[in-house]
C-alpha cells in the first residue's frame, strides 16, 4: 500500500525537487486524493522552472523526469476529477514539450480525453531508490577542518592585553596595546 508520509518529509527537506512531488502526486492519484495529486503535479512542473527534462542520475536516482511526463500526469489528474476541457489544454501543451517525433502516446492519450476515459498517469519505475554513489556517502563521516584548539600565550611576562589588533613589533619586557585598540 502507498503512503504520502515518506514523500512528505522529502519534499519538506527540499521543496524544489520536483520528482518528489511528481512520485507524491501519484501516491495521492492512487489513494484518490486527486485534488491534491493535481497539486503536487503542477508543483513539480513548475520545479522543473521551463527545463525539459531533470536528470537525477548525479543525486543517485537513475531516471529523467521529462516536462511532458508530468504533464501527462497532470491531465490524468484532471481526468479523475472530470475537468476533461483542462485536459485537452495540458496534453497540447505537453505536445509542445515531447520531443520530436515522438508525440504517439500523446496523440492516444487526447484520443482517451476525447471520449472521456481516464489515463494513467506516469510515474518512476518501481524500485528505482535514490542510492548515492559510494564516494559521496564516504565523503558524510564528520572532518575536522580546524584541528584541535591550542592554547597559545605571550612569551612577554607581563603581557596582560587580550583583544585583537594589527600584528606590531613587539618589545622586549612589556607590552603595551595601541590607543586605537583599547577603544
């Protein structure tokens, strides 16, 4: 069974990732949530911000989430919710982003509106994880950058001053901080 609870928290993390509200839209189309699937599929492509394609295979998920896919699932969502006119306006519009030469399934899909049956929406294939490369989860044990801290004192016996000045010749015996500094 499907539960929008794990992709709640990943797009709460990053609410710019727009596989994460693509995957949540169709966990909430199958739960019969449609109003919310039709909102989380125009959050995700507007997260696409006019790109025609995000490839997450740098963040470990071996898929591309194409502009026109998810518009194919915004007009299955419209579908369900009998906003059929809407429908026939986004599946033209994903026309526009399919690339060339390739409009069939879109081309079947304004055929389905057309007498009213519903789509199927797209979505990533199961079992496909976001599993990071090796190097970059090696990279998250903790470093220390700065090293220890030292206690570092004057070598001048009376050399009672703390704060920070300009580095100055110093003499021998006793140290005495600038007028400027003790302001």
């Amino acid at each position: 069974c499907f539960s929008p609870q794990a992709f709640d928290k990943t797009v709460a993390k990053d609410n710019s990732l727009a596989v994460g509200f693509f995957q949540r839209g169709f966990v909430h189309l199958q739960l019969e949530m449609y109003e919310e699937a039709l909102s989380d599929y125009q959050m995700a492509f507007s997260h696409l911000r006019k790109n025609p394609f995000i490839d997450y295979k740098q963040l470990g998920l071996r898929h591309i989430l194409y502009a026109w896919e998810v518009l194919y699932s915004v007009a299955a969502a419209q579908c369900r919710l009998q906003q059929w006119q809407e429908a026939r306006v986004t599946l033209d519009k994903a026309v526009v982003w399919r690339p060339e030469g390739r409009t069939a399934i879109l081309d079947l899909a304004l055929e389905r509106v057309q007498d009213r049956l519903f789509l199927e929406p797209m979505h990533v294939p199961l079992g496909e994880f976001f599993r990071p490369r090796k190097k970059e989860v090696e990279q998250l044990d903790s470093k220390d950058f700065l090293g220890k801290p030292k206690v570092i004192s004057s070598i001048i016996p009376n050399d009672e001053y703390i704060g920070f000045e300009p580095l100055r010749p110093q003499k021998q015996g006793f140290y005495e901080p600038s007028a400027d500094a003790l302001r």
